[in-house]
C-alpha cells in the first residue's frame, strides 16, 4: 500500500548501541526507523526521505520509503552493489585486502541468484569474477568471450539488493551467502579463518548498501547464524627449539649451490629477530647497524606482502607498504643478537647488494617471491630434521620460526611489553596468540598442588 500521510521526527542519539543516530518518521501511523553509524550518514538519509516528501511522491507502508527510493532498491542488484563496493574500496585497500575481498565477493555472488538455468562452469565464472569484475583496473580491459558471456547471464540473474530488506525473504538469502562462505570451491567445510574473513567482507558489503540507503539495516545482524571458532593461539607443536632452528639452518645452507646459502640469513632473521617475512624480504643494508662485536640493530619502515601484480598498483607481485599495525613512515627498532650479526655481515660480504640496498634478491634483482623461500624451507625440513618430525607440524611454515623466536622471548623471561614492542604486536594480541607457548605457569600449579595434596 502507498500513503501520502508522512510525519518526520528529530534524529534521536541512543549512546547506548553501534549506530546511535536513529532516523524516525511515520507512515500512515506506522513507525519506522533506520539507524547509522555517524550523524552525517543519518542526516543524509532524513534528507532523501523528506525531499520526496516535498515532491509529493508516495510513501510504502510497509517499507517505509518513497517510491523513488523503492525504484532505486529494485533497480539495483547484489552484483551491481558488489562491483559499486569494490570499486569504493580498491583506492584505499592494500593489494592482499583487495585480493581476499574478490575472492569473498566471488564465493558469494554465484549463490545469490534468482535461478541457476543456463549457469555457467562454476570455474569460468569465478574467473570472470575475481579476473575481471572484482578488479576495477581491468575493466577498462576487453573482456574474453568466457567471461562476457558468464557476467552477462549474472547480471540477468542476480537477485536484487532489496531481498535483504524483504520481511519474507532477508532471513533464508543472507544464510545462503554465509553458507557459501563456510564452504570451499569443492564444497568442503572451509578453515575456520577463511570463513570469518569472507563472512566480514559481505558484512561490510551490507553495511555500505545500508550507507547508501539500499538498505534499512544490516540483515546479518538479523539473523542467528554462528562464524566458527578461529584458534586464536599458536599451536606449541610447531614451535621449534634453538637448536632445532640452528639444525634447520645449517641444512639449509645445503640446499641448492646458491638459493639455499643466499637465503640462509633471511631464515635467520625471521627466528633472532622475529621479523615477519614480509619484512625481512623488505630489508636492506641501510636498515641494519651490524658492529664487528656485541648486539646490533635493525631500524624497519617498510614491509612488501605478496599480492601478485593483478592487484597492485604498479603491477608487481609484491606492494612496499609501511609495517603491519603502525602509522605510515613510523619505524620499528629490533636489537639482534651477535650470532644474527655476523650471519647478516657474512651475507653482504658474500653476496652485496641489490638495488637501493636491497639484501635478499632474485638473479634480476628483484624481490625474492614466496614460492622460492617456501621450496627452500621445504627442502631444509627434509634434510634438517629426523623423518619422524618432518611428518609433524613442527616448524611447518617459515612463519613458524617468528612463533618460535616470540616464544623463546617469552620464555627466557623478557618483559611482555618488550616483546611486544620488538615483534611488533600490541601487549593483549601477543599474549593472547602466545599464551600456550609460555612455559613455567604449569610447573609452578602442578608444584603448588603437591604442597596442597600432602599439607
């Protein structure tokens, strides 16, 4: 039903919930109400509603909007909101964010669809939609005949954007979306961080229609579905000892004539000094005050995650950006000690370096890519450890030597804010990740314990 009978009220603040600013208004005595995050956005929707208002147009009453509002919901669907949000968030995002976006975007968008006749290959389409639509640089790009013919049967058959605000329907069509993302390309169960990272990018994609009034509210919020739990801790069985990580190194130094010695160092680095290894691809000698005795230093301001060159802005594999959780050009001072010194000073004197300073590099002089490091690291396992614990998690990734650098930090008794501060976590997110690693507690409960029993 329409109504021409609209009264307006003032935006209330409630400080008490995550939008605070209601906007109120009735139609034909019923309330209805749509809340935000900022004033502005609540002022701007107020606005919209009472200018058609002035224009004389027609109000729902069940929906609460005017017509001209209800023709833009309709007139908008799920994959032409989906490419309006990427584009709004490439600008800003960095390369990997703007890759695990696509990829999130991809998983959900084949699923809300109004029919499935006349689909194609689910893998042209994730194509099509990760290689082209969900990348906004390429679409001044020709597309292949593949993937124009599968956008063009999605964009036949996308559902609208409104079904979210649909009493009968939001409930059923936002569990889909969450369902697919809690599924892998195979249809298995997805890890448990692949899930809640797919699920908070078609949360924010909600949200942002809600920002442009496409939506009267967030429909996830609305519904009782659960993201699985994501282990939060370090798993202690991958976390090596000294010794165990002097073994690996040593056996890789017998990887290869020159990969495995030239990127002995970098493994060293990512265990004395817990660099991530974004960072220590990322280093150069500039960085690095190595003295001929005693402890040096690394200065670090840069890090280069690998995205690949489809979602870069230069279209190179790797993005230099600043370090993870700091503000941009602020830096990070990493004492090293003597045994990492001497291994760096060894490396430059062997090998140089590159452009700009650059200490780890490929024969072109480029950045080392993961594929490269994660082979030698293989390999390393294969020589440095017994069979018996190459089969288990132990030092799986080269990620796991930061984990076991923190952890000897930890354990060796040095002041948490201390760690945190050379690792480059905040103090609650390092004790959190490391709880189980930390060694000690135990013993002293299992001691007071048996003082208790025998007392």
């Amino acid at each position: 039903m329409r109504s021409f009978d609209v009264r307006f009220w003032d935006i209330r603040v409630r400080k008490d919930r995550r939008k605070p600013y209601e906007v109120r208004w009735v139609v034909a005595g019923n309330n209805k109400s749509s809340s935000y995050i900022t004033r502005g956005l609540a002022d701007n929707f107020r606005a919209k509603l009472m200018r058609a208002a002035r224009k004389g147009e027609a109000f729902d009453t069940d929906s609460g909007l005017p017509e001209s509002m209800l023709k833009e919901q309709e007139a908008v669907s799920w994959y032409k909101h989906a490419l309006a949000y990427m584009e709004m968030k490439w600008p800003r995002a960095a390369a990997n964010t703007r890759r695990s976006t696509a990829e999130a975007l991809a998983t959900v968008t084949p699923v809300l669809v109004s029919s499935s006749a006349g689909a194609p290959d689910a893998k042209v389409l994730r194509q099509a939609l990760i290689g082209w639509a969900f990348n906004p640089p390429r679409w001044a790009e020709e597309q292949t005949e593949d993937t124009r013919t599968a956008l063009r049967w999605l964009e036949r058959v996308s559902l609208p954007i409104s079904v979210f605000d649909d009493p009968a329907e939001f409930a059923k069509i936002t569990r889909r979306a969450l369902d697919a993302c809690a599924k892998t390309i195979d249809g298995g169960p997805a890890a448990a961080t692949t899930t809640r990272r797919k699920r908070s990018v078609v949360y924010n994609a909600l949200g942002y229609a809600v920002e442009l009034g496409l939506l009267s509210a967030n429909p996830i919020d609305r519904v009782q579905w659960t993201a699985p739990e994501v282990a939060e801790t370090v798993d202690r069985r991958v976390v090596a000892s000294a010794a165990q990580v002097r073994e690996l190194l040593t056996a890789i130094s017998y990887v290869g004539r020159k990969r495995g010695p030239h990127l002995m160092a970098f493994f060293a680095l990512l265990y004395f000094a817990a660099l991530r290894p974004s960072e220590a691809v990322a280093l150069c000698d500039q960085d690095c005050e190595l003295p001929e005795d005693g402890w040096g230093k690394l200065i670090l301001s840069t890090s280069e995650p690998q995205a690949g060159k489809a979602w870069t802005d230069d279209g190179s594999y790797r993005q230099t950006r600043g370090l993870k959780w700091r503000a941009k050009n602020e830096t990070r001072a990493v004492p090293i000690p003597p045994e990492l010194v001497a291994m760096l000073r060894a490396h430059i004197e062997t090998y140089g370096v590159g452009a700009g300073g650059r200490l780890f590099r490929t024969s072109s002089g480029g950045p080392i890519g993961s594929s490269a490091y994660w082979l030698v690291w293989g390999q390393a396992r294969g020589l440095g450890l017994p069979p018996a614990r190459v089969e288990s998690p132990l030092a799986g990734r080269p990620y796991d030597l930061r984990h076991a650098g923190v952890s000897l930090w930890l354990n060796a008794g040095v002041p948490a804010t201390e760690v945190a501060r050379r690792a480059g976590h905040s103090v609650d997110v390092l004790l959190k990740i490391y709880a189980s690693c930390i060694d000690g507690d135990e013993r002293t409960a299992n001691q007071r314990i048996d003082d208790a029993l025998v007392a």
